[in-house]
C-alpha cells in the first residue's frame, strides 16, 4: 500500500465483497423452492426445496477448503490478490447458476452442474470472509478498527437483504408463470454488474502495509498452514471458541427463525420476512454506533455482553416468539439481533489480529471456516431436528445458550486487542498482560 491509499478506499472494496458473498445467500434461499422444481426431480415442492436447501448446505464443506487454499496462498502471495480471485469466483457461480440449463432441458446433468457452481462459491467463500477481515484490520487505524470492522458486518446485512429484496421484488412485478420459466434468473444476473464494480475496486489497491513489512522483513511463510498450529495455536483455539455465538445466533436468527415463524407459528411468508428485514435493519444501525463503542471501552467488554445477553435472556425471548401477538414477536426478534450486535460489531476487529501476521490470513480463515461448520451452517438442521424430536420450541433457546457458553469460554480465554497492533510476529500476551499500543511488536509470550 502506498501512501495515497486511504484506509476508507480500503475499506469500500472489502465491504464490496462481503455484500455480493451474502446477495448470492439471499438470492439462492429466497428462491430455493423454485430452483428445487427446476433442477431435481420431485413430486412435491416440499422435496424440491429440500433439495435445493441440502445443495446449499453442501458449499458450506467446500469452505473450510478454500479457507485452507485461499488463507494459505494469501499469506504467501499478498493478501490483494486473493481478493481478486474470491470475488472473481464468486461472482462466476452465481451468474453460471442464472443461466444453467434446467432439469427439464438436460435431465440428470443440470443438478450436477448446479451442485458445482455452489461448490465454485462455497470455496470462495471460504477465502472471502477471511480475506476481506484481514484486509481490514491491517489497513485500518488502530484507533477506529472497531468502527471500520463493524461497517464489513452491515455490509453482510446489506447484501442478504438486498438479496432478499431483489428475488421479492422481481417475482411480485412479473406473472407466476414468467417468474417460475425464466424470471428467476433474473437476480442471479443481477451479481454481474456487482462483481464486476467490486472487481474494479479491488484492482485498484495495494497490498496492505502490514504485508508489505511481512515481505521487507523476510518473514513470509513458507508452510502457513503447519506454522499456524506453531505459533498460532492459542488464537486458534479463541477464534474457534468466541466465534461459535456469531455464527450460531447469526444463523438461527437470519435462518431458522423466519421459516419458524411460518412452519411452527403459521405466520404468514410476508409477514415473516418483514419481520425480519426490520431485525436486520436495527442490526445495521446498531453495528457501528457499537463498533465506535468498541474502540473506546475494548473488545472484550462488548463481546462479553453478547455472551451474557444470550445467557439470560434468550428463553424469554422465545417465550415472547411463541406468544400470539405480533408485536411481541417483532419485539423478540429485533432483541435476537440487537443483542448480537455488541458481538458482531467486534469480531472483524478482535480475532484477525490475534494471529501473527505471517499466518494471519490462514489462521483466521481456517477458524472462522470451522466454527462456522460446526455452529453456525448445522444450527438450523441440529435446531429443527431436535424441536421435531421433542416439540419443545425451547431448544432454539438452549442451542443459543450453549453456543454464548462456549464463546464466553473464548472470550475469557481472549487478551483485550483494542491496542494491539495488526502488525505483530508474536505470541499472544495473557489475558491480564497488556499489548504493545501502537507499531510495535507485542512481546513474545509462551503459549
């Protein structure tokens, strides 16, 4: 990066890609039922869209792949370039699903072609998030990362509703019959023009300064992925831990709840929706009112009262889910994502820079990539399941306990990062031993 690189240009482009990655999640889950009766076999809609939903779930195991391939290769080759290519991929499966062939056309071909345009953006994917973080942290002023950190998480609001948005719009403006022939590919041609702007802007930067002190001080690593576990091991292990309440709530609130709300409440899909575009609109506001708090009272002190908010309160929040006033449901469901918050406006600030700079990449993207597996991409599956099994709708509670356990667990294991630098070569300092503020390297402490 050179000095006419602002950190807010940086910014935009990292942003830029956290919108399209989650416009394709919008787009795909608001359409699925339509892609189940145009790509499988089936003799219900139901199995149609349990069809397209299984696909969905399926790019989640190409993720932590390409977090592997992606980090891997970011750490060694610039952080930059990796951003070209996870938005170049991602937006190629997205425009190759709007123009595959159908079942009717070429039989059991188009499910197969299908299955791999989402595994195209499954291991993208797997490098996006990561990559856009990392990016993030090292471009951005030490004193504002939170502020700069929360406006990457909007931007994932951002593009699952605009996502949302866009599928709701185009099928309400054209006949059912246009809609189910060839309309519904209308938003996944909507991503080109977006990946191609993001493209432009990626093109455009640097690599960040912290790379580029990586490369001056010979310091890039050779096996980032056998170094993480070397000298990365503890921030691995808090990355994985800390991040199971975002990826868990994150999932059950954006995922699960909405068709709750329909299957088990019989709350109507308009109804649902709304609700749950107003959940992620108090989100957006409130994630970088907190991420400006961050910077002045610390990471920890924010995450931890996500952890605690989720403790206490989230079998009464179901209980108001399952009460049958919809004000009270509206109100449930903004308390679900507004005590998510203080944790989601923290998380793109706090676990990259836990990592030494020459595995950061790696080693975030790998534990992100995980926790996500294990919390977030199975929630909805382990959540329906279990409340079939028992038919008790405390589950969704006890699920987002457990998951603000663990990642309390994380959290306290965690040293404060507020003032620690992004550009650092060394292990983390204990919880109670203060980092380095500024520029310099933390002092190495034994893991």
């Amino acid at each position: 990066m050179t000095d006419h690189q602002s950190p807010r240009k940086a910014l935009g482009a990292a942003v830029m890609g956290n919108v399209i990655e989650w416009f394709d999640y919008g787009i795909y889950s608001y359409s699925a039922a339509t892609i189940g009766m145009k790509f499988f076999p089936a003799h219900s809609t139901t199995a149609a869209a349990l069809s397209s939903f299984a696909v969905l779930a399926l790019s989640f195991f190409m993720r932590p792949i390409g977090g592997l391939v992606i980090g891997s290769a970011g750490d060694r080759h610039g952080r930059r370039g990796m951003l070209m290519l996870t938005i170049g991929l991602m937006t190629l499966g997205t425009v190759l699903i709007g123009v595959l062939p159908t079942y009717a056309t070429i039989g059991i071909a188009a499910p197969i072609l299908l299955i791999c345009a989402r595994l195209i953006q499954g291991f993208s994917a797997g490098g996006e998030y990561g990559g856009a973080n990392t990016f993030m942290a090292e471009s951005a002023p030490i004193e504002r990362r939170g502020l700069f950190g929360s406006l990457l998480e909007s931007g994932v609001l951002v593009g699952y509703m605009g996502g949302a948005t866009v599928v709701v719009a185009t099928s309400s403006v054209m006949s059912d019959a246009n809609w189910e022939e060839w309309g519904w590919r209308i938003p996944f041609l909507v991503s080109l023009p977006l990946g191609l702007l993001a493209l432009a802007l990626r093109r455009n930067l640097h690599d960040t300064p912290v790379f580029q002190n990586m490369q001056n001080a010979g310091e890039i690593a050779r096996h980032p992925i056998a170094d993480t576990f070397k000298v990365g091991k503890r921030a691995f292990t808090i990355t994985i831990l800390a991040i199971a309440l975002g990826n868990g709530a994150y999932y059950i609130a954006l995922t699960y709840m909405p068709s709750y709300l329909e299957s088990e409440l019989g709350i109507s899909s308009g109804s649902a929706l709304a609700l749950g575009i107003v959940m992620m609109g108090v989100m957006m506001v409130l994630n970088p009112l907190f991420g400006r708090l961050g910077d002045r009272i610390g990471r920890r002190p924010m995450l931890a009262a996500s952890c605690a908010l989720y403790i206490v309160l989230s079998v009464p929040l179901v209980a108001l889910v399952n009460t049958d006033s919809i004000v009270l449901v509206g109100l449930a469901m903004m308390c679900f994502g507004a005590f998510l918050t203080p944790f989601t406006s923290q998380a793109a600030a706090t676990f990259p820079v836990l990592f030494p700079r020459s595995v950061r990449y790696t080693g975030f993207t790998l534990a992100y990539n995980l926790s996500t597996a294990v919390f977030g991409g199975t929630a909805p599956l382990i959540v329906g399941s279990l409340l079939a099994l028992t038919g008790n709708s405390f589950v969704i509670a006890f699920y987002l306990i457990a998951c603000a356990v663990v990642a309390g667990i994380g959290v306290w294991m965690m040293p404060e990062t507020r003032d620690l630098t992004a550009d650092h070569q060394s292990s983390l300092p204990r919880v109670h031993e203060p980092a380095e503020a500024t520029t310099g390297q933390v002092p190495a402490q034994p893991l």
